[in-house]
C-alpha cells in the first residue's frame, strides 16, 4: 500500500532511554526490551498552524477531529462509527453529595461498543491497515475485545481474540456477534496473551496490545483533548480516572499536556488516578516512589484488574507532571459509587466505570480534594457489560400480589 | 407549580372522533374511552416564526433543540442527559449487501440508556414535574422501564416500576440501580399493566403509559425531526423500523411530516414498518384495511411482542399518508439481521432493534423496496440489553490449547 506517513508525527521516543525511533510499525524499545514503551512525539507547530487553518470548532464531532494529533495517515479511511465527542455533564447533586464546588461526568459508555477502549481501537485498526495488515488480534475478555470488534466490523478487517478459558459467555457472545474469531485458550489470561503474541509473529496478524503498541495510547489520548476543548473556559480542578495497566490515564494526560502546549487551556487540571485496594500496584508504587512491583489481583472491577501494569512509567510521569494524586477504593465503595453515580447522575457504570467516582469520594473525605475545588470524572465503561456486579449493588424487587390490597400491604412496609 | 403551558401546543384532538381538547393532564378522549388516544396539535406558523428567529443549527445537539416542537413548558428544567441527536451512518457494504443504492443505519443505542425509548421517558418525566407530580410510574419490563428509570434519577423524581413475576433479572437490576422502586407482580405483564393504572390512581403518580399519555410519542417524534435534519440534504426514500404498539413509527411519521410543514424537508420519505411473523396484528390490519384485531404474540423480539396495539389508528394513519408499507420477518430472519448489522454495519443492536434491518433485506427480495433507492433504519436499541438472544445468532468460541502448535492445529480446521 502506498501511502504518505502521518506528517505531524516526528517519532516514537522510548519511556526508558529516551532514544527516539522513526515512525514506523515497531512496538516496544529494541535496547530496553518489552517495558520500554514508547511515546509518539509530534511537531506541536506545524500542528498549530495547521489548526489556525481549520479550527476545531468546524469539525466533525469524533475523534477525527483531532487527525493532526493522531498518528494515522491522512491516506487511510475513518471507519463509518462515531467514536469519541461524548457528553460531559455538569451535575449539582453529586457535587452536593460529594462536598465540592462543581461534578463533571463524562460519560465514555456512550461510544459504539460502549466503552473508552472504542478510541484506542480506533487508531488500533487504521494503524493496522495502514501497516498493510488484513488481520488484526488481541488477548483480552473485556472492553478492548469487544471494541476491537466493532472497530474491526467497521473497517472490515478480520478480527482474532484470546480468551481465557474462565472468559463468561456473554463477553464472548459480543465478540462472536462482530464476526471476531474467538479463540478460547484453555489456560489462564497469561497464557492466552502470550499464545496471541506468538501467533501474530506466525500468522502476519496485526497486534492490538495497547500494553505495548505505542499508537492506541493516542486514541486514548482523544479523551485529554475532548475535556479541554469541552471545558476550555471552565477546567475543572481535577480530572478523575480508574487505573488498570495505566494506558488510559497516560493517554488522557498527555491530551490534557498536548491542548495546554496548543493554548487552547491556560492550565492543565491535576490527575486523580484511582485504583480498587485489590489491584493497587500502581498506587504503591506511586507512594514508595520506586519501581513498580507487580501483585496479586483481587477486585470485581475486572477492568482495572491488572497486577503487572504495562504502562505504569507513562501514568506515573503524567500523574506526577499535573501535580497529581493516586489513591485505592474499597469494593463496597465501588457498589456505592455505582448506585450514587447511576441515582444522582442518572449515568450506570460497570465497576471499573465508577471506580474513579468511589475515588473522588475518598479523596475529598481525605481533604486530597478541597471543597471550593471542581472535579471532572471519566466513567470508562457502561453498566449493562456487568450486570452480575450490579447485581452486588442493590436490593431487590418487592413481591406484590395482583391486587391493589396486596400493592397497598407492600407499599405500607416501604 | 406556576407556569405558562407550552406556547404552540393548541390542543389535544383524538385519532378517534376529532374532537380537540385544551393541554392539560388528561389521557384518551372522555368521549371515545381507552382507545381514543389524543395526538398534539400545534401552531406549525408561530412555530416556523420561532425557528426563523433562533435557526436549529445553532442550537444544542439533543432533542431539546426542537422545544417548540415539544410539548413542554419552556419552565420546566430540561434534564441534563443528553438524549438524541444519535448518529447516522450511510454504510454502502449494507447496501451492496442488501442490492439497494444506499444504506443509512441511525443507532439509537447511543442513547442515555441505550434505546430509543429515552426520547419518550424524556418528555414523560417533565409532563409529569409540569402536572404538579413527584413520582412516576410505568409497567414494563423492557426499554420504557429502563429509560424510565435513567430519566427519573436525572430528574429527581420517583419511579415505581411494575414487572411481570418472569421479568428477568438482569432488567430488573438495571432499574434498581436508579434507585426505581420495583414492584413484581404475581401475574401476568396484563396484571402488571392493570395494577400500575390502579396505584397511580390511588397514590397520585403520574403514569409513563406510551400507548395512553398523549405526550410521550411526541418524544419519540424527535427521531423523525433529526432524520429530516440530518439527511435534508438527502433524504432516503424510505424509512424502516420495527412496529410494537404503533407509537414509534407513528411518532416517527409525525415528525418526519412537521419538518415537511416546516420547510426544512422537500419530500417525506416513504415508512417501512416491520412486525414478528409472532406479533403481526399491525401488518394484518394494515392488509386487511379492517380494524386490527388482537393476536397471541410468539417472538424473541421481545421490545415489540405486542398483541394489542395501543396506538395502531395513528401508525397505520402514519404509514398510509407517506405511501408507506408493512411487512413481517420472522425469528430466523431477525437473527441473521442481527449478525448482518453488527459485521458489515459494526452496530449490535437487540432483536427489536435490528427488526427493521430484516424486513428492509425481505422488502428488497419482495420488489417493495426497489434497487435504485435508498433507506434509512432505525436500530432501536442496544444487543447488550439482551445477550441471551444474541447468543442465539452467533456460533462458539473456538477451543484451543495453551501452545502453538494447539493453534496451529485448531486455525488449520477453520
């Protein structure tokens, strides 16, 4: 395929070492190995320039209307789906029941398959395409699966997911229900990633691994931009997220850092990433200021339930950069945030969705959020993914006989 | 509650015997009893003098940019979710697939809680706030009841919702996380119904009936005004969704003949709608030309298992005066829609909502719908609400062991 290479795209600079590559379809750092991530590096002025030409504000309401800061050919079609643009809501009531000044939700279930991981999938297949790929895979049970397949859908690649041999039938049913071979390891989730990784080396697949391609963070990225172009005469003290393997909270950063470079915001909010107390390796690391150590998970917010953190170095650096916080929530608190979310911001999220509101929550408890400060919290995903763990949040129908006598007997015991 | 009653709202006129009544909190026509549904009248002049000071393009994208066009007072708050405004998508791999010349897909699971039914509840719970109400009630088990549930947390109001004693789980978890009171009869869905009507009598709720408040279809009709705005342009030559009790397509038809009133449309494009071979008491009166009779309903599409109507007078009205047709698709054809929409149009929509889809493909095959022409379909809700009936489209995962040589064996026998 003959193509002209993202122009605004200067290179892709190691998270570790710093050496930058040229664009190209290279993943990790050769010098530093699989944790040497690296970083797509662009020339903010003749991106600048090129808005001054075309301001945002004429665009197509999607991610798309950030291509000069996508690493995406021009050449390459955009998929058909509107991804991204999706609602920020100014809320009184959670900023009452939280304590603070002014509640800002943004509300990511609203994409095509429901979740944030649409944006990076996004770029994820067009870089695919423009690579030459026909065939596209990644290893996972949750979001980025079933957005692979939608996104795959729409570009009309072909689409491979591992899962694990626990993954529950629902999840697979929306990734078959695209047309995505799913391969079901009989193993752990481990073992399906590395089989993945294997066979995109045998088969030519293109690899969706946003733990180590460096072009999904980009569409991630989409998140950081939309906030500040939303919010550009109001940011909110705080932008609020759930953390797993680090990507998204780096991505939406470095979109914050990129509109503040840009002067479309005069300052850049501070970053409150969040974890469940389960899967909290990032917070402990972000605390001791040393290098990550991998552990454990146990958490139902199955989203963010990530022990090794790919991205870790990235998050931190972003978190830190906006003079931010980390901190871990309970699983009661995400049950609790899940019903506060969904009865005062009319908005159901999937645990790992409302785990940064369970966060918010604590940190204003913790006086790490001050009451004349504002907030704005990301909720990644919508709850219809997970209603087993809805479930764990509230009560239950009241039996009521088919008469007005027994509803008049039931509702005199509520 | 002070307030002025919406301003082009002149009255209320039954589909009946054509008697106008003033605005207020009634339901069907004193005269004409149950069946004698009321349909909004309004002063389309004042209105188009309205829109000539204040042009729709400028204005918000959800359905509050059509307030004249709504019949609601301009002092009643409007919620703060975004509801509308969904996206269009013109796919020419599903008009090859389907042998038309283009394919339009509006995806109406992009909704607050993922259905068309918000339009509705929308309207629903500011009527109910306006008559002076604090609680809401509806008997559902479906997408009304959801939606319900999502509008009445944004809003702060109460809702109590009736459920049949086999309503599934899963459903009724998503309206206990609003905070919906959920009341389970002992009974049948009909009970359900009888037993809501009852207790909004007894305790003074206001009751979210689509098939008898006079208000809620013209919520739905705000799908109507967005096509003919998104596509004014370009309007297709026909217009395609699934047809339960009536009042979807007939709110459809309604706004879709406004804009034509308005000006803003040329032509008003041709309604397809689209029943189950199990619930097809519409498409048989629409054959007949008779007075519909009640049928027994057998389908999976369960948001349009309706065997009798509420609101048939005004669909088949609806369908007649756009030269329209009706056409009914069976439980295999439903489920090959699902899976042709969510591979080639990468939107996974649930049984009712990819209804339209089937009978657009069975209207081509029959000569209704001719190979030069162009369609529109209206996806009316999200597959997510109803996995199980996805699983019945899809085939299985694949499984394979844990090594290469397992995949190897596996991919060679796919």
């Amino acid at each position: 395929m003959k193509y002209a290479p993202p122009v605004h795209v200067t290179g892709l600079k190691c998270e570790i070492c710093g050496t930058t590559y040229k664009h190209g379809n290279i993943f990790t750092c050769p010098s530093c190995g699989d944790e040497g991530i690296l970083d797509v590096q662009y020339d903010y002025e003749s991106i600048s320039a090129a808005l001054a030409k075309d301001p945002l504000k004429n665009r197509a309401q999607n991610i798309w209307r950030y291509s000069e800061l996508l690493p995406v050919s021009a050449d390459i079609a955009r998929p058909h789906l509107f991804v991204g643009w999706t609602p920020v809501y100014d809320i009184p009531r959670l900023a009452e029941a939280f304590g603070i000044r002014q509640f800002f939700l943004k509300d990511e279930g609203r994409n095509p398959t429901n979740s944030f991981k649409d944006r990076a999938s996004s770029v994820g297949v067009l870089k695919g395409i423009e690579f030459g790929f026909n065939q596209i895979a990644c290893a996972s049970t949750g979001n980025a699966a079933s957005s692979l397949a939608g996104l795959s859908a729409a570009t009309g690649l072909k689409s491979y997911i591992f899962v694990p041999e626990r993954a529950p039938e629902p999840k697979v049913t929306q990734l078959l229900i695209f047309g995505a071979t799913v391969l079901r390891v009989l193993g752990t989730y481990e073992q399906a990633f590395d089989l993945c990784k294997a066979a995109c080396e045998k088969y030519g697949w293109y690899n969706r691994n946003s733990g180590s391609n460096p072009f999904l963070v980009e569409g991630k990225k989409t998140a950081g931009l939309e906030i500040a172009e939303q919010l550009s005469g109001n940011m909110p003290d705080w932008v609020v997220v759930s953390v797993g393997d680090g990507c998204t909270i780096g991505g939406i950063g470095k979109g914050l850092q990129e509109m503040y470079e840009l002067g479309i915001i005069d300052r850049v909010p501070r970053l409150l990433g969040v974890q469940a107390e389960g899967a909290r390796p990032m917070v402990d690391a972000f605390i001791s200021g040393k290098d990550l150590i991998p552990s454990d998970t146990n958490t139902l917010a199955d989203s963010i339930a990530v022990g090794t953190p790919r991205n870790w170095r990235r998050a931190l650096r972003q978190i830190k950069l906006s003079g931010g916080e980390m901190i871990a929530v309970s699983d009661e608190e995400i049950l609790d945030a899940m019903r506060t979310t969904a009865r005062l911001g009319a908005v159901f999220g999937e645990p790992a969705g409302v785990t940064g509101t369970a966060g918010l929550k604590k940190a204003v408890e913790k006086g790490i959020i001050k009451k004349n400060e504002s907030a704005l919290c990301i909720i990644t995903g919508n709850g219809l993914k997970d209603i087993q763990s809805a479930k764990q949040a509230v009560g239950k129908a009241l039996d009521v006989k088919p008469t007005l006598e027994g509803l008049v007997d039931v509702m005199s015991k509520t």
